[in-house]
C-alpha cells in the first residue's frame, strides 16, 4: 500500500509538471528544434540527386528565413492559454516562409500543432472554421510561393495534416469531457454515500443517546422522590442510571471508534440487533416498565439492516413508552414470517403526546425512516382502550411492502 501511494503521487505530480508553463515551454522548445533541423535538412540536401525535385532546383535558403520557423515553433509554448492565438501566428510565420519560396515540408508540422491544441480547447464548429482557414491559407501560399510547382512539394500533404490535427482535437476534447463527466459522477457518489452514513450516524446517535437519556431522567426522578423515606429504592434508581449510562457509552464508543478509524487491537463492539433484546427489555425493565418478550415463528439470522432497524424500532418505543406512559407495562411480540419480520410494542400506560400520536416527534419519524430504509413500513397511534402501539412490518427479501397491505394486517390483528 505504501508503494502505491508513491507512485499515485508520483503520477500526480508527472499530471501537473504536464500541464504547466514548464513543461508547454521544453515542449515547444523541442518540436522548433526538430523543425528547424528538417527545415535546414529540406534546403540543404546531401545528396546531388536530391537537389532538383520535379524539374525544380532546391532554393538556397538563407539563415535570416529559419527566423520564421523558428517563430512557429517557440509560440506554441502558449498553445494552452491563448491557442487560437498561437495558432493564427504560427499559420501566418509559416505562409510567410512559403511565400518567399522556400520548402516547407517540415514547417507545415509546427501550424498543425497548433491547429490540435485550438481544436482541442475551443467548441466544434469553431475548431472546423479555424482549421478551414488554415488550410485555406497554408495551401495558398504554398501553391503561391512554391519552388516545385503550385502542386509540387509538400502541397498534397497539407489536407490530410489539416485534417489530422482537426479530429485528434476534437477526438480529446470528447475524451477529457468524458473523464471530467466520470469524475463528476464519482464525486456525486461519494458526496452521496458520505451523506448517507452522515445520516446513519446521526440516527444511531439518536437512538443510543434518546434512550439512555430517557431513562436516567425516569430514574433520576424516582431517586429524588424516594430518597427521603425509601433509600433502597433509590439506591437502585441509582444502579439502573449507572447500567444505563455504562451502555449508552459504549454503543458511543462503538460509534465513535468507527468515525476514528480505531486501532485493531481495541475490541470491537457488535453491532446492535434482535440478539440483543434481551439486555434492552431488562434495561427497560429496571426503568420502570416491565417488559416481555414475546415470539413467533422460528427465529434465524435476519439481514444486518433488518437487523439493526428492528432493534432500533424496539429501542425508540421503548424510550417513548418510559417517557410517556407513566406506571405501566408493555409487550415486545416479535413474529418472524418467511418473507418478513413483524414487530409490535404495545404499553399499557396513558399513551403518548400529542405530538407524537399525531406522528411528529423525532423519535416516530426515526423508527418511520428506519424501517422505509429496509423497504418497510411502521404505524403508531393510542390504543382503544389505553396505552400505545407501535406496529412494524420489515422485508426479508429486500422487496418494499405495500402500505396499504400493512394496515389491513394490522387491522386483522385488533
């Protein structure tokens, strides 16, 4: 791992390096020094018998005209910034090195350089309009000023370079938009998957914190009133805080050690479900509300969201039953189907606030976004005759269940 972070910044250093005043510089540099070097070698050919093409002599080119290839070359250093610009002076250094009648096989290159990279920058129909008045002008002048015929020399190539240049151009700038819509998409995503565990977390510490706050007021509260004539009781009260507080701080501290990236030699703490319910209905026993458990069906591993979502939907009503309800009981029943887990917390208590009968307290709208996550549904409200209910539907197969079959079940329940 180590090594692949170098080489990514070494990668990411060779992108800059690339992309910089520097490196357009050596880059211009280096082509006008391989250009002038084939423009010196076209005017002074070696061989006697390359010295006439076509019937034509070879002119003498004098060292003041290389000024004008080497002006084509230099000025692609700012192909990137200004390419149109460097386009429309490289063209014009070459037509004029053509116009004087000087062979311009190996200086047609440098314009044609600069023809990708303003193709490469600008949108489609501009990129075409300059390469057509580029290849208008180069062929002009070289048919003008041409010392082997107005078709002679490199004249024939001009068009298939032209034309070269236009469509690798265009052929990049596709490609880097492309990369740049992948890169987009692949941000979006993470700034997605970043928001959804951003939201994951704030609702577990919402349930961990809400419950274990719940009960140290209740048992805080009883600790104050009985103190004076009953100790013992609020001894207890005491140990209840104590066993809620020590609970509450390590479902924290798991939370936390998954935010802080913990060592591997810390333990690792299970994460919250059904297998735990036990230790939360005695929890909530020791609160104050005396719990059972009931079951049906035969229980089995649930998938790890069904999971944590079921076991978060006990915990909240739980938490509102010891807030709300008052002195009473209340009952966990828990029916395990082949296609889905069914919950129901039912109190006995005098049922709960307005707010949250009506379905907005933050702790209903929790267990609604919990079970909406698994594809489930959740339905809350006082009970006829007393108390309060809360009725949870969660898919095992991953398949949404329809709202509309959730309350004809819970009908056929009452």
């Amino acid at each position: 791992m180590p090594t692949l972070g170098r080489v990514d910044k070494a990668l990411a250093l060779w992108r800059r390096w690339r992309e910089s005043v520097a490196s357009d510089i050596v880059t211009a540099a280096a082509l006008t020094a391989l250009m002038l070097a084939g423009a010196y070698a076209e005017a002074h050919p070696n061989q006697p018998a390359d010295r006439v093409v076509s019937g034509h002599p070879v002119p003498h080119t004098p060292a003041a005209a290389f000024t004008l290839v080497v002006v084509a070359g230099l000025v692609l250093a700012g192909r990137r910034r200004y390419p149109l610009a460097v386009l429309a002076v490289s063209t014009s250094a070459v037509a004029a090195y053509s116009l004087l009648g000087y062979v311009n096989g190996a200086a047609l290159l440098l314009p044609t350089v600069a023809l990708f990279a303003a193709a490469r920058a600008a949108g489609v129909r501009q990129a075409i309009a300059a390469a057509g008045v580029t290849l208008v002008v180069l062929m002009g002048a070289t048919a003008a000023g041409n010392p082997f015929g107005p078709f002679g020399g490199g004249f024939t190539l001009i068009p298939g370079l032209i034309a070269a240049a236009l469509f690798a151009g265009l052929a990049s700038q596709n490609r880097r938009a492309y990369i740049a819509s992948l890169q987009a998409r692949a941000e979006d995503d993470a700034r997605r998957r970043v928001d959804e565990e951003r939201l994951r977390i704030a609702r577990e510490l919402h349930d961990v914190v809400a419950h274990t706050m719940a009960t140290i007021n209740v048992q805080a509260g009883v600790a104050a009133h009985v103190l004076p004539d009953r100790p013992e009781a609020a001894a207890e009260a005491l140990r209840v805080i104590k066993g809620a507080s020590k609970e509450g701080l390590r479902e924290l501290r798991a939370i936390l050690n998954v935010l802080r990236r913990a060592d591997e030699d810390d333990p690792t703490q299970p994460a919250p479900g059904l297998a735990q319910i036990e230790t939360l209905v005695a929890g909530a026993t020791r609160a104050g509300l005396a719990t059972t458990v009931r079951l049906t069906g035969t229980a089995g591993p649930l998938p790890a969201a069904v999971d944590l979502a079921a076991y978060r939907i006990v915990q909240e009503s739980l938490t509102n039953a010891i807030r709300h309800a008052g002195p009473a009981t209340a009952i966990v029943s828990l029916s395990y189907g082949q296609a889905e887990l069914g919950i129901d917390v039912v109190d006995t208590g005098r049922g709960a606030s307005t707010s949250a009968s009506e379905g907005s307290g933050h702790g209903l709208i929790g267990m609604r976004e919990r079970a909406a996550s698994v594809g489930g549904t959740v339905q809350t409200g006082p009970q006829p005759g007393g108390g309060y209910r809360v009725a949870a539907r969660l898919p095992l197969d991953g398949r949404p269940l329809d709202a509309e079959a959730m309350a004809l079940g819970q009908g056929a329940q009452q």
